[in-house]
C-alpha cells in the first residue's frame, strides 16, 4: 500500500511539472509579446546574428539550439510559420504556399532576415529582462518589448495539457488603428484577415470568443464554369478540391470536371456537366464542400505565468498599456544618456577653460595626479549635476593635447544646448505619454500600413439550409397482399415521404416500431400484424381503445409518438390487453355498443375522442364503461373496420 501511495505520489507531481512545462514553455503564447517560447528564441538570434544580410536557415536554427531543448525540427517548422506571416522576417527561397499546403524548402535552400518593422518595434536590450537558457551557458529573453501586438497580429493555435488556444490573425493597419482609438477614447472593434483572403461574417465573433463564418471567393466564368480565386483560412486547395470531389461521389452536387491551375494565386476551375448551370451550384460548394468554415475562436495565453482567457479587447488595452510603458523607459533611459552627456561637456570645458590640466606638469606619480585633478575640480562641483569619480577623471586625462589645443567653447555651448532643448522635449513628453504612443502608432501605421492591406472582405452571410437542399421525395409503396413496405415496392397504396423522414408503424398487439425507409422489407411475419403505418414526425396523435382481458373491460388513451430509438420495440398498450380501436387523430365521436345482462337493456353511449386524456406512450388508459365492449361504431352508427391492413 505505502508503494502504491508513493507512486501515486510520484506520477502526480511529475505530471504537474509536465504539464507546467507544455502550458508556459511550449504550446501557449505570452499576453506580454504574443510569442511562444520557440518563436521569442528564433527572433532573439536572428537579432544577435543581424547585419542586414540574408541568413541561411539552417544556421539560423542550429544557432537557435543553444536556447531551445527541443531540437531542430520544431524550430525549422516555427521559423517557416513565423516567415509565412509576413511580418517579422524577410524570406528568400520557397518557404512553402499557404494556397497549395505544398511545403517548404530544406533549412539549407532557403535565407532569412530580420524585416524593418521587427527590427524596429521588438528590440531593445536595455528594456529585456533575461534569464539563463536551459543550460546556463547563454542569456535568453523573457519576454521580448514588443511594440506592436503581435499576439492579434499572427494568431496563434495552441493544445496543452487540459486547455488549448485559438487567436484569429487581424489586419496590421486596422490594430494598430483600434489601439490608437482606445487610446483616445474611442469604442474599438477588430476583426480578423486572413491571408488567404475569403468572404467573413463575423457577426458571431463576440471579440474573439466567438466564432465567424468564412466563404471562398467563387466566380462564374461562364453558365458552365465556376473558378475559385481564395480559399478559407484553414483549408488548402488540395483538400478544398478532395471535399468537392466527396461531395459530388455523395450526390450532393454534379460536375463534369475539376481542375487546379493554382500559382501565385488560387485558380481552381469547376466544369458543370449537361443539365446543371453555374449559378445554382454556388449554394451547393458552400453547403457540402470546404468553400465555407466556420472558425471558432478561444484566446487563452500567459499572463504573469499564469492562464489567462481572454477577448481581444482586453488583449489590446494590455499592450496599449505595456507600449506607454516601454515609451515612458524609453524616454527615461535617453534622458539619463543626455543627463550625463551634459555632464561630461561640462567637466570637459571646465578642466580644458580654466586650464586645470596645467597642474599635472610638476606632478610625477599617478596617484598624485588623480588627487590634483580631482582637488582642482572642487571649486567647480556646484556647476555640475554630480561629483566627479575617478573613471571621470580618468577620462579626462585621455583627451590627448590636439583636441585640448584645438577647443571650442563656444561649439560645446551649442551642443549642450541642443541637449537641453532635446531635455525639455523628453520632460513634455514624459507628462504626456499617452499622445508620445499615440504619436508613434500613427508613424508606424503611415510607414507600414500601406504594406498591409486587408484581404478578407466583411460581409453577412446568408446561412444556407443544407437539409432543405438534399430533402427530396419519395412514394413508399405498400403491398398489402404481400406484406412488404419500401421504396421499391409496387402496393396497392402508397405512402408520400421524404429522405430524411422516419417510418412509424403499429402493430395489433399493442406494440410499435420506428425504421428509417426501407428498398423493400417484410413487416408482417413473426405473429405481427400492422394496423398503422405513417411517418414519425412526433406530432401525430393516436386514439387506442384496448380491452382489459382480465376484467372485460374497455379502456382508452391519446398518445403522441415523440420518442423513440430506431427499429426498438415499444408497448402502446399493456401487455395482454386486447387492441380494439386504432385510430390516427383524435377528431370525431364513437360509440361503445355495450354487452347486454339480465335484465338489463341494451346500452350504447357515445365516446368524444377530443375528450380522451393525452398520456404518454407507456400510461395507462382511462376505463371508458363499467361494462364489457360488444363492439365499437362510428359516428354514422357502422361498425369499425377490421384492425388490420394485411
């Protein structure tokens, strides 16, 4: 017992550990810079190997490895990904075609760079917090200061253990658009693009925690052919022509012939065969085929390392605050640069102005040098921001004698002022942060947006009632003399249905069954004989009058057949007890022609079948006379036809 308890034990705390792992390291990106660990670490060494030039992928990823413990697969299959987008890296060779699925080229065939907008907007190592890598040999980035959001930008898909992600892509220009409105005070509303283009209701979308409907682009040619110029997101054109193919195998719709001239952009033609034209095939390739999605959307990422699920909106107003702040220390860190510049013009000027240099002539040892330098720049400390340190003293003892000759106070003036101006630049906006990142969303917006057109049009979609297009109808033939019921059954009556309707029959002892529509199946043998045969549209209403053998006496009930599993056997009536009446629909009155007694007369009351009690399937029926049934009569006084209609 103590062996299992310490297993159990075991297995529960490295599962936990495990499934740690998945979740922060591997599977779900970071709310912070919407990366997951594997693309952050690509980015990182492309950034420290950059100069400007094309690099191989396959040195790229081997380079990558120093930071990543997965191996090369996964980092060639997120480099490419990551390239596809269009965002961060530049791309030379075949990476692959988001149209045809077709992949990418080996590591060693194709190059790949940092893009301007990356190098632009995701680097700075004085706002990076780093860690040591899985082997402490190297520092590696926590999460990168990414001043776009990327985690609207790329999308991402995601499965861990116990939850999974699903970010949508949205359009570069239309975020960064929606981020200045928020920003200002405005309602925001994003939507996502895709890169394969498409048609997109996105009326269900709910800020991302909902789902949109996306068509393909489908042009008619002419009255006999159909070309397919975008896709779905999701879909390649290889498996969209495989479901037009399926489709048509089904008999959902006809074509002649399909072909795939796909290159830069998606061809994919359609032939209509005799008979069938362009425009009515349409509806068909949305309902049954790939032409028409539906995505569903679940963002779930990383925040403070923890799970968070989220909605693009709050996404958006995480980053609008994490840009302010990455501006803000921005602004901070060169108001520090300048801070110090000023200082070290300052002591310059003075040390050079007033000669100070001139005291070292008669002093041998470096010691006593430090300490004259520093003893002459006494009286001058209230003119500087900060006492000077030895490293500042050192620094002025490397200004070699030409420079010191060749000094112009008044140059170093203008230049300390331009750094004063530049000063109360930085202090005004550093009181107004908010229009500073408002500022530098629209510069990026005006020098990248044009790059970034939107692909997918909006548009409200028309649902499509598959089920009406494929209902079509059929006479199901009933051979009475025969005993067999089905399409391909030439009867004596016919029953008029449609493919997707049920076959409800009852039988006279007291039982009944539902079949979907048979070719041709026998229904009369095994000691059964049907009574009823209709469809099983839970609506219809059955009046069953059935004789108590045990007493004589008649009972009767109003049932609706609402539930049922096919071709099971149900009771509608006790067992043993006797059917007399069957009849569908509850219009009309009976009479109940009663047995005479001793002394008694003949007795026949009329029954109002409205007025029967509605019970369900398996209930009892209610007595309907004190006295045994003879026989039942209709309304006009004849008597009920033989229960049967075998």
């Amino acid at each position: 017992m103590t062996k299992q308890a310490d297993l159990k034990e075991l297995m529960q705390e490295n599962f936990i550990k495990y499934a740690s792992y998945v979740i922060l390291e591997r599977a779900i990106p970071n709310a912070i810079d919407g990366l997951k660990p594997v693309q952050r670490r690509i980015l990182h060494t492309l950034y420290q190997i950059d100069d400007g030039r094309m690099h191989k992928v396959a040195n790229v990823v081997g380079q990558t490895m120093a930071l990543h413990p997965h191996g090369d697969a996964p980092i060639y299959d997120a480099l490419v990904n990551l390239a596809m987008k269009d965002y961060l890296l530049d791309k030379q060779g075949n990476f692959g075609n988001l149209h045809t699925g077709d992949p990418a080229a080996a590591a060693r065939y194709i190059e790949t760079r940092l893009s301007g907008l990356a190098r632009e907007t995701l680097f700075n190592p004085a706002l990076t917090e780093f860690v040591p890598s899985y082997d402490g040999r190297h520092q590696e980035p926590v999460t990168l200061p990414a001043k776009i959001p990327l985690l609207l930008l790329l999308g991402a898909e995601g499965i861990a253990v116990g939850m999974a992600t699903r970010l949508l892509p949205h359009n570069f220009s239309e975020v960064l658009q929606a981020e200045i409105d928020l920003l200002e005070g405005r309602c925001v509303e994003l939507f996502p693009d895709f890169p394969q283009g498409g048609i997109m209701d996105a009326t269900h979308y709910d800020k991302g925690r909902g789902k949109v409907r996306l068509r393909a682009r489908i042009e008619v040619k002419d009255d006999k052919t159909l070309v397919i110029r975008e896709t779905c997101y999701s879909s390649t054109t290889e498996s969209l022509m495989h479901s037009i193919e399926e489709a048509a195998k089904k008999g959902k719709l006809k074509i002649d012939a399909i072909g795939d001239y796909t290159a830069e952009k998606v061809e994919i033609e359609i032939k209509l065969p005799r008979g069938q034209h362009a425009s009515s095939l349409i509806d068909a390739l949305y309902a049954f085929t790939e032409c028409e999605v539906t995505l569903h959307s679940m963002p779930l990422v990383i925040r403070g390392d923890l799970p968070w699920e989220t909605d693009v909106s709050s996404i958006l107003e995480l980053h609008a605050e994490k840009l302010q702040e990455y501006l803000r220390r921005e602004l901070e860190i060169e108001e520090g640069r300048l801070l110090e510049k000023i200082f070290e013009k300052t002591l310059e000027q003075i040390f050079i102005e007033n000669r100070l240099y001139k005291r070292l002539e008669t002093v041998s040892s470096q010691a006593a040098i430090h300490e004259t330098v520093a003893d002459s720049l006494v009286p001058y400390h209230k003119e500087l921001s900060r006492t000077p340190t030895k490293e500042d003293i050192e620094r002025l003892l490397a200004i070699p004698i030409r420079r010191i000759s060749r000094f112009d106070i008044d140059k170093n003036q203008e230049e300390i002022a331009a750094i004063l101006a530049r000063l109360k630049e930085i202090a005004k906006d550093l009181k107004g942060i908010k229009q500073v990142t408002i500022r530098y969303l629209k510069s990026l917006l005006a020098k990248y947006g044009k790059h970034f057109p939107r692909r997918t049009e909006i548009s409200a979609i028309e649902t499509i009632d598959k089920r009406a297009m494929e209902t079509y109808t059929m006479q199901v033939g009933i051979d009475e003399k025969g005993g067999f019921i089905g399409t391909k059954v030439q009867g004596e009556r016919s029953l008029e249905c449609t493919n997707f309707d049920k076959l409800l029959l009852l039988y006279k002892e007291g039982n009944f069954t539902v079949i979907s529509i048979p070719e041709k199946l026998y229904v009369a043998g095994e000691g059964r004989t049907p009574v009823s045969i209709g469809v099983a549209d839970k609506t219809t209403s059955f009046v069953a009058i059935y004789r108590d053998q045990a007493t004589g006496l008649s009972y009767g009930k109003r049932f609706i057949v609402n539930q049922f599993i096919l071709e099971k056997s149900y009771e509608f009536i006790p067992e043993g007890a006797e059917l007399q009446l069957l009849k569908e629909g509850s219009a009309g009155t009976i009479y109940l022609d009663l047995e005479k007694k001793a002394r008694q007369k003949e007795m026949r009351i009329p029954v109002v079948l409205d007025e029967i009690p509605l019970k369900g399937v398996k209930a009892k029926g209610v007595r309907l006379s004190t006295r045994p049934v003879r026989k039942i009569l209709k309304g006009n006084i004849k008597e009920v036809e033989q229960l049967t209609l075998f």
